[in-house]
C-alpha cells in the first residue's frame, strides 16, 4: 500500500493558539482515511493544510512539511491553483453556487480555461453520473443549482470536484447537514469513488468512520493520537485514550 | 396604568406609520389636481410626444418629448459612467483591500453623497465645462455630457454602497468553494460573487436612475437648457426638473403653463415611482433568495 500523502512534523499557529502539534501522518492511495475527534482538536484545520485553505484565514504560521507525490505542499512557490485542482475539497454544508447545476459542474473546467461546448457537456455528464445524479437530472441540467435537495447539492458539490479529475477528495463533515438515509448514500458513493481517488474524511460521527473508512486517525486537542486500520482502532486501540473516546467515555 | 401606556404607544407608532402614507398619497392629489388641467388645453399624448415646448409663445405650445429625451439622455451617460466605476469601486472595497481600511474608505465615499448638488453644479460650470468644451471643440461645454459626469458623482455613493453591501452578503461559503476549485480572486469575483449579487447590483443601478432622474440644480446649472430633442451627448439638454425650477417662478397660479409644469411633475412622479418599484422587486428577490 503505497502512501499518497505524508505529512510530517507539522505544527499550526492561529496567531499564538498552537492548534496542530507535531502531526505525523501518511495518508493511503485510493482508500478512505477518516479523520476523527472531539470538536477543536484540529481536525478540520488539519484537512485544510492539505490544499492550503488556511491561507485564507489571516495570522495562520505553519511549520513542518507535506508531500503529495513527494510535491511539498506547504512552501510558499506551490502553485496553489494546481494543487487545488488536484487536492479537491467538499465542504460541511453543500456550497453549491447560486448558477445553473452544469455550470456548477464545470466551474473548475470554466476557470482553466476550458470552453468547447461538446468538452463540458460530456465531462458534466460523466461527473454527474459517477455521483448517480445524471439519470435524475439529465433534463433539467440548466435549473437552478440551489433548487436541488440537500443530498443532491452535496453529490452536485462532490461532482464539481470530481470534473477536474483530483487524485484526493478531501471531505470536511460532509454529512453534518443530511438525514441518515441521505448520509448513507453519500457513504456508499464514497466507496465507489475510493476506486479512482484517494478521500479524507473529517467526520465527528464515529459510526460513520467505522462505517466507511479503512484508516481511521484520532486526534486529541491538535495531537494525533493514534492512526490505524479501522477495524484495529475500533477493536483493538492501543492508545487508552482513542479506547476512551470510541467506547464512548468522552467527547 | 401598563396597559393604557402600551396603546398609547402602539396608536402613537401607527399613526405615524400612517402619516407617511397619506403624505405620499396626498402629495400625488395635489400633482393631478394642480396639473390634470393641462389636458383640457392639450391632449395627453400631445403632451408627451409633443416636440416642441414653447410655454409662452402664442399660441403655447406643451410637448414635454424634448424635456423627457433631454433627462433620459442625461441620465443614461451618467448611468454609463456611474455602473462600471461603481461595481468597481464596491468589488475594490469589498474583496480587495483588507476590511478595516475598506470601512474608511466606504465611509468616505458616501460622504460623497453629502456634498450639495449646487457646489457640483458650480465645478461643473468653472472647470468641467471649459474641459469639454476644449476636448470636443465645442461652442460651449455646457451640455448632457456635462450633466452626465456630474450626476454620475452624485450618484456613486448610492451606487457603491448598495453594490458593497450586496457582495458582502454574499455568503463566505461561494468565496471558499471557488478557491478550493483552484479559482483565482478575479475568476472567483467575476464567476461566482458578482451573479451571486446580481440582484442588489441591479436594485443599485435603479436606485442610481431614481437619484439622477430627480436631480435638479446640477443639471440646471450645468446642461445648457436648450429645450431641444437631443441627438448626441454633445448638445446642450434640458431635463424636466431643470424645466420645472426654471419656470416655476415666472408662470401665473393657475394658467396653463402652471397646469403644463405640474404635468411635468406628474410625469417625473411616476417614472421615479416606477423605477424604485423596480428597485425594491429586485432588493426582495435578493432577500427571498437567501
């Protein structure tokens, strides 16, 4: 099992708040890594390291390092618009744009540049289709994006990022804001993507980590805890505090 | 004791709701009333598409045509000028420089909006006139292009202020979708905030049209008054407004060019009534949406 991404030593600042302490991490290739945690312990700050969305908050300072494909992610020369196209990013609640649900769609091949009808029609049909929204929305492609179900919006928003052809989905709580049914299909669809790319899932919702996830991590107030396969960690954790939080004791 | 002073308060906030109704309500009766005679002396469509506006030549003539084209013209240029800079002196406020600085500076943008319109008039006529006078080699620079700049100023504080609070309203979430899609600021601006503001950026530009259209000392002072039906940006114009101050003064109570300037002002009363209609339908669909 190769590794896609290896983080190492790396610390986070919020101006003086140390949120992230000395993470050491390899993330697999093509599998489902989940992410797990009481709220604050930095594990969506962690996920935003991976395609430099912390840049967007002011007086953040990370040291330390992360390698996709042995690419460093956190010098200041990355190139983040292509590390973002191949890192892609589903957020807590669907963020679809207020614009048509194929323009959603091909918004990534919007900005790079891409414009011939017959490319954005197939790649939209083919985005939609690996989420099974095509057959549901193959007619009404130019409504509203914002008209769809909450369900729809966020397989919308995981098609969008699926358009630009990333290696790694990064997935931040994507279920907060769904019904369990709704939560279920989303899981399933994530084993069929986890073919093709590499996902990271932040989820404070352990079942679904046990559920969906071959590596589970475990984080505690900025510190990884303990990282494994899933079936060890939720078994047979080594760490008596990942035994405390998944056998419900705290958090 | 607790309850009487609740009614009281409660009548008192009523009453005063009320009042501004029946202002706006009585205001309009007294426009058709003082102006609805002019009808009887020449036909409404006589009235508006009239060319010619000879109010004390015998007999007169009351064809507004050339006073509604002169303000339309003016108010389109400044339109022109006003909307791009607007949008983009809001986008600059908004996204570009960081949020304290940007308060400073719409701050004093829409201080702006505080400068008497008789002072614009007066840079209009000493140094923007001479300055388009020369430009195009005109006989005189006092013409719609003139207006048009001036009104434009006038108009810009209402413009960028409405436009920046429309892209501020847009929610945080587009901005971190776009980016995490690899967009740039500029893709992220032009593609997602702006539609997703389009609404208040429309309801902006009509809010604009209604300052400008109703605008009077500027463009009397500045747009040459030459009551003719205007064919470029170059011709001196007189607008309604300029019409109805200019005149005002001269005309006898009661007499049918009395009649014709409230006529004037029915007309300009439901055009501006229009446009803040449409202003308002936009700002709600805006509201409805989010």
């Amino acid at each position: 099992m190769s590794e896609k991404i290896e983080i190492k030593k790396l610390n986070l600042f919020y101006g003086d708040f140390h949120a992230l302490i000395d993470v050491n991490l390899g993330i697999p290739e093509k599998r489902v890594t989940s992410i797990i945690g009481p709220s604050g312990c930095g594990k969506s700050t962690l996920l935003r390291c991976l395609n430099r969305m912390n840049d967007l908050v002011e007086g953040v300072r990370v040291t330390g390092s992360i390698k996709i494909d042995n690419i460093e992610v956190c010098s200041p020369n990355t190139d983040l618009i292509s590390l973002r196209q191949k890192v892609g990013m589903v957020f807590q609640r669907p963020n679809p744009f207020p614009l048509s649900i194929f323009e959603n769609v091909v918004y990534g091949l919007r900005i790079s540049g891409t414009n011939k009808r017959s490319v954005l029609e197939e790649v939209a049909e083919k985005s939609l289709s690996e989420v099974l929204l095509f057959d549901d929305l193959k007619d009404k492609l130019s409504d509203p994006a914002l008209g769809l179900t909450l369900e729809q919006q966020q397989k919308l928003c995981i098609a969008r990022v699926i358009a630009m052809r990333p290696e790694v989905i990064l997935l931040d709580e994507p279920c907060s804001t769904l019904d369990p049914i709704a939560t279920l299909k989303i899981e399933d669809l994530m084993q069929i993507l986890k073919k093709d790319y590499s996902l990271v899932i932040v989820t404070h919702n352990m079942q679904q980590a046990a559920r969906a996830s071959d590596t589970t991590c475990y984080m505690l107030l900025g510190e990884m805890i303990e990282c494994g396969e899933t079936k060890d960690i939720f078994t047979a954790p080594k760490d008596k505090r990942t035994e405390d939080y998944i056998s419900g004791r705290f958090g | 004791m607790k309850e009487y002073f609740e009614w009281l308060i409660e009548n008192l906030i009523l009453i005063c709701g009320v009042i501004s109704i029946v202002f706006v309500i009585l205001i309009f009766i007294f426009l058709l009333k003082e102006g609805s005679g002019i009808f009887s002396h020449t036909s409404l469509t006589g009235f508006i598409f009239g060319k010619d506006w000879y109010p004390i030549s015998d007999p007169p003539k009351f064809g507004i045509l050339p006073l509604i084209l002169g303000s339309f013209i003016v108010t389109l240029g400044a339109i022109i000028i006003a909307v791009p800079l607007g949008i983009a002196s809001a986008v600059f406020l908004s996204e570009v420089v960081p949020r304290g600085i940007g308060d400073i500076l719409k701050a004093i943008i829409e201080l702006l909006a505080a400068i008497p319109s008789i002072v614009l008039g007066f840079i209009g006529i000493v140094i923007l006139s001479p300055i388009i006078k020369n430009i195009f080699n005109l006989p005189t620079g006092l013409t719609a292009l003139a207006g048009s700049v001036m009104l434009a100023f006038m108009a810009l504080p209402t413009i960028v202020s409405i436009i920046e609070d429309a892209i501020n309203s847009v929610p945080k979430s587009y901005r971190e979708a776009s980016y995490a899609m690899g967009a740039t600021k500029w893709q992220t601006i032009r593609r997602v905030i702006l539609p997703a503001a389009s609404s208040g950026i429309l309801a902006a530009i009509m809010l604009g049209i209604g300052r400008v259209i109703g605008e009077t000392m500027a463009v009397l002072m500045i747009t040459g008054n030459a009551a003719i039906i205007p064919t470029s940006f170059l011709q001196p114009v007189r607008t309604m407004t300029a019409t109805i101050a200019a005149e005002m003064g001269e005309v006898i109570r009661g007499d049918a060019h009395y009649q014709a300037l409230f006529g004037i002002g029915i007309v300009l009363f439901i055009i501006t009534f229009l446009i803040n209609l449409v202003s308002d339908l936009f700002l709600h669909k805006k509201r409805g949406k989010a």
